[in-house]
C-alpha cells in the first residue's frame, strides 16, 4: 500500500498529518519572558564587553590597590583618627572616670559591677549629643560592649547604667574629651 491509499483508509490525508505535526510543535512566547530575558542578555553582553575592550577598569583598580597599599605603610595623617573607634575599658572601682582621644568614636566595654549576676541590660546615655543606646551583654563572661558612640570635640559626658532586676545597679560617669586633630 502507497502512504497516500495508506492515510485514505486510516481517515488522514497528508495535508492533515502535516498540521497535527505543526500544532504539537508551535512556540507560544511570553513577552515578560522575552523582556527579562532580552534585558539580563543585555547586562551580560555589557558585561564581557568591558570584560574585553575597557581594560581601563581593571587597570584602575590595580592601581587603586596599591595606592592603598602605599597608604599603609606610610603614616596616617591625623584626619584619619577622627573616622576611628577607640575601644575604652571600663572599671568598676570609680563611678566617674576621665578619658582623653583623637578619635571620632568609642567602644565602650566593661565587667558588669552589680553584686547580683543576673544583670539584665547596660544602658547608655550621652548628655551632649542626647543619645541612648542599649550595649550587649555578655551574661556567660559578664561583660558588656556597646556599639561605637560617636563624640563631639571637646567634652562628651557620658552616663552608664547598669540595670539588674528594673533597679540601677551601678552606675558610671565618663567625661570622654576628644581632643582637635591636627591638620596637615
């Protein structure tokens, strides 16, 4: 039997198979994928471009890492202390303490003086920039540590509360002084 008497007695002409073929194979696009697509081609397609033709870029950041290399190891002018966080240890023998910096920021950190060691929280206060802040405690080490505390130049009156049970505990009075950088 030929094909075509073949799709004659199986009711299918060639015509017919040949658009059943067609419609099990039709592409159906979605133009939010086609735009999502096309758009992160594009960022790729710029990407190996700069990869390949601006090797100024690269040059650039080569040049920048040793510029910070040569910043390093020579010595840094003192505008640079005031963007540094000095860490200051506190004790728990005087409730007011004096200290004296460069530097633009404190850490402030310390043993929690409480007779009790259930110490729930140390809280910060400073007078002259009317901050608050809440430090971390340790309670395994009974330590606490606050974030970095920016200060003003001159005196910076500073109060640390150390709370256990919802009563103060112990409580300590800092004048941090941060003394005017030198310009060079």
């Amino acid at each position: 039997m030929t094909p075509s008497k073949l799709a004659k007695n199986t009711g299918h002409n060639e015509k017919s198979a040949v658009q059943s073929i067609k419609r099990r194979f039709t592409l159906s696009i979605n133009p939010v994928e086609t735009l999502v697509f096309l758009i992160t081609l594009g960022f790729f397609t710029k990407s190996i471009y700069q990869l390949v033709n601006e090797t100024d870029i690269l040059h650039a950041a080569t040049l920048q890492k040793q510029n910070d290399r040569q910043l390093a190891s020579t010595s840094r002018p003192q505008e640079a202390l005031a963007s540094e966080t000095q860490d200051l240890e506190l004790t728990c023998s005087a409730p007011t303490q004096k200290f004296s910096t460069r530097s633009g920021k404190v850490r402030l950190s310390g043993q929690l003086c409480g007779t009790s060691l259930t110490q729930s929280k140390v809280s910060i206060e400073s007078a002259t920039l009317s901050l608050k802040m809440e430090a971390f405690v340790d309670t395994e080490t009974q330590r606490y540590i606050t974030q970095p505390l920016p200060l003003l130049t001159g005196e910076n009156l500073i109060r640390v509360d150390q709370i256990s049970s919802g009563k103060k505990a112990f409580s300590t009075q800092l004048n941090v002084v941060r003394e005017q950088s030198e310009r060079m």
